[in-house]
C-alpha cells in the first residue's frame, strides 16, 4: 500500500465521496460485480486507504479506514442498471490516472460528473433503426422469408421507440418492456392478418428477442460462479422478472390478434455465408444499443458473425444446440480477447455483443408462454405440452451457462489492462478509442 495520502493531504470524506461515485458509474453500466469492488479497491489505495464495499442491488456501502481513521458512506438508491461500456471506459481510464498520480479531488469530481452525464453516442432514432435491424435479421435467422423481414423491422422500430421514450421518461422498465412486446407483437399479428406475412410466430419471437436481457443474465452465472450469490440472484430475478413481461405481452398480442405462438419450434439452418451476414447484422443493434463507438463496432460485428455462424456450422453437422452454442461463445470470445489485446479496449465492447445474440431469449419466454397455456389448462394440460415446457426451461439455462462459462469475462483480464495505462498518448487513444468525452 503506497503511504497513507488522507487525512494529510485529501479528506477521507472526499475519497470516500469519490470512491463510492466510481463504483456506482461502473455497476450502473453492468460492470462484473468483482470488477466493480477491485476498481474501488484500487482508486482507494492510490490515496493510501483501505477500502471495503458492499453492493446490494438497489445501493452501494463504502468503508474507506486510513491509519485511525475510517470513514463509511453510503450511496444512494440504483433506479437501473444499463449496459454502457464507453462509460466504464472511461471510469476505467479516470482510475488509471489516479493510479498514476492524479490527486487532485475537485478534478476528479468533474470527471465523475462528466461521465455521469455524458450524452449516448448514439441517437435515439439510430439506436431504433439498428435494433429494427437486429430484430430483422433475427427473423432471417430463425428461417422467416423477406416478408416476414419487413414485418419484424416495422413492428420492432415501433415497440423499440416506445421502450426507449418511457425509459427517459423514467419509466417503469418491467412495463416498458410489457408494453413494447405488447405493441410490437400486435403489429406483428396484425400484418399476419393482413397477409403481409405468412410467418407470425417468427415475427413475434424476432421482436421479443431484441428485448430479452443477455446481459444480466450472464452476468447472474458469472456472479454466482464467483460466489457473488446475493447479486447474482437478484441479477437473476431482474433478468426472469424482464422476461417474463415480455412473455406476458406477447401472451396479450397473440390474444388480441389471435395468431398464436406454438410452444414447439420448427427451426430452419440458413446456409453458413447468409447466416454469417445476418449474425453480423443482428450484432449491430447491441452495439449502438450497449453505447460502443462506431470506429470499433466492426469488431463486435465479426464477433457475432463468427459465433453464431460456427454455432449454425456445428448444427449442420450433427451437434447438439447446447454444445454448439458453446463452441461458439469459445469462438467469440477468443476473437474478444484478442482485439482487446490489440485496441487495449475493454473485453466487453466486443464479447457481448458476439455472444448475447446467441442468448436463449426465445427459449426462455417460449417456456413462460407454455407454463401459462399448463396454467390455463390445468390438470387437463398435454403432456407433450408439459414436457416441451420443462425442456425449453433447462435448454435456457444451459445455453446461458455454457456461454458464460466461454466468453471472456468483461473486466477481468488483467493481460488488456487498457485501464493501467500513463498519462502519455496511446496507440488506443490516436485511434480514437472508448475515452471520456
């Protein structure tokens, strides 16, 4: 520990201040919970402190002690957590100069506050058009034809826009993504009427996938592996809570229109080279939407591309979904690691995005739709329909174990520490990496 820097020099009060506000604008951006305690670890013992935090889900608990002094704060209440990795970036790039002898508190405090309130690099109406596009290509993906294409893309910019506006509102998310299922599942079943598309279920599940939450629930396993429990469930029921409204508004849709979605799924492989080019494009709207500079999106493309692509090339060949989708989560997360290496840029600017198209979100609120069809059933409940259920439910879990178990943690990997780096120019920086604004 370098020698103790407060009370001396800086307050304890304030360091304590500045630590707790750097580990909120990391979990709030879905930093990896033991990313979030090293990082406040580290800005702490840059001021010769020793630091202890507790995160719960809803707030952060700080314990800064220096010689006979302690300090203790606690943050205030966590409305939601997003997924924004130019801010962890930049919280990242803040820390490595502390580390490097910044100790100036009221500069650090603007920086915080700068990070804070930096504006999204992308606009709200290209945010809806890349994940239309997702949603689209999703569409193509599960074997839908170019009318279903457009269909998908309609009704996903539509609910897209909605979720979107109600979260800067301040809205309720759970709802906000009940009513963008909702709405886009009746526009979906609606062009199915109107013979726009002889292909609804897959319109249905196109723009409900683009809603699911990957994120966390990777990020649940990763926590629980590394016995974070008490986060990891919550992570855990945030992600099941998120998709179970979607489920349900779907559920709505498919009463409102009444086109149906069947439990079973008849799945269609695309040929390797148009699976690659959709997987590609299906990665595009999670990186607008997860905040990664365009200068560097081609990386999380490629990511997508190959690991879906050597998903559906193990499917062709006889293997099972669970292992093929672990092959290609390995896949995506070698390329992760390895771009990584070269841009110095955190690993999950590129992981995520290769591996979260892969996420079993179709599964998953395909199961919750069949456990409401066995509830509206009761006793009478077919079995096939029973057993279908049970299977979908363990395929999620699986297939959401095996890719986090193989894609590179987001901010682990101390071998592309872009975040220890001097103050000096960097081959990152001149090629205008995820640097704060």
């Amino acid at each position: 520990m370098t020698p103790c820097m407060a009370p001396a020099t800086v307050s304890l009060e304030e360091v304590s201040h500045l630590a707790l506000n750097l580990g909120r604008i990391l979990f709030e951006s879905n930093a990896d919970t033991e990313e979030v305690e090293r990082s406040v670890k580290r800005f702490a013992d840059a001021f010769g402190c020793e630091a202890h935090l507790v995160i719960t889900w809803e707030s952060l608990l700080v314990t800064l002690s220096c010689q006979n002094e302690f300090r203790t704060k606690s943050g205030n209440r966590i409305p939601t957590i997003g997924v924004n990795m130019a801010s962890v970036a930049a919280a990242k790039t803040l820390l490595a100069d502390v580390e490097a002898g910044l100790t100036d508190t009221a500069k650090i405090r603007t920086r915080l506050n700068e990070i804070e309130k930096q504006p999204p690099i992308y606009k709200t109406w290209m945010v809806v058009a890349a994940l239309s596009l997702t949603a689209a290509s999703l569409s193509r993906l599960f074997g839908g034809d170019w009318s279903t294409f457009g269909v998908a893309f309609g009704a996903a910019a539509v609910g897209t826009w909605l979720r979107l506006e109600m979260g800067r509102r301040g809205g309720n998310v759970f709802l906000s993504a009940f009513l963008g299922a909702t709405v886009s599942g009746i526009l979906a079943g609606l062009a199915s009427l109107l013979n726009w598309s002889d292909q609804p279920t897959l319109c249905f599940l196109a723009v409900g996938m683009i809603i699911v939450p990957g994120v966390p629930l990777v990020n649940c396993v990763q926590d629980m592996i590394k016995n974070h429990m008490t986060l990891g469930l919550s992570r855990l029921g945030f992600a099941t809570l998120l998709t179970l409204s979607i489920a349900v508004g779907l559920f709505v849709a498919t009463f409102v229109t009444g086109v149906a979605i069947p439990v079973p799924e008849d799945s269609t492989l695309l040929p390797l080279a148009e699976d690659a080019v959709f997987s590609a494009l299906a990665a595009l709207g999670y990186l607008f939407l997860f905040n990664v500079p365009w200068r560097l999106a081609w990386v999380g493309i490629l990511c997508g591309a190959a690991s879906h692509t050597t998903r559906t090339f193990c499917l062709h060949h006889g293997i099972d979904i669970v292992t093929g989708s672990l092959i290609g989560a390995m896949a995506a997360g070698f390329l992760a690691a390895i771009f990584a290496g070269w841009f110095r840029a955190p690993i999950s600017a590129f992981a995520f995005p290769g591996v979260v198209a892969m996420i079993p979100g179709s599964y998953a609120f395909r199961a919750v739709i069949g456990f409401l069809e066995i509830i509206k059933a009761g006793p009478d409940a077919p079995v096939a329909l029973v057993s279908e259920t049970l299977a979908l439910s363990a395929t999620s879990l699986l297939r959401c174990w095996r890719k986090n178990k193989n894609s590179v943690s987001p901010d682990s990997a101390d071998a592309v520490d872009f975040f220890a780096l001097t103050s000096r120019k960097t081959r990152w920086e001149q090629r205008g990496g995820l640097t704060a604004a």
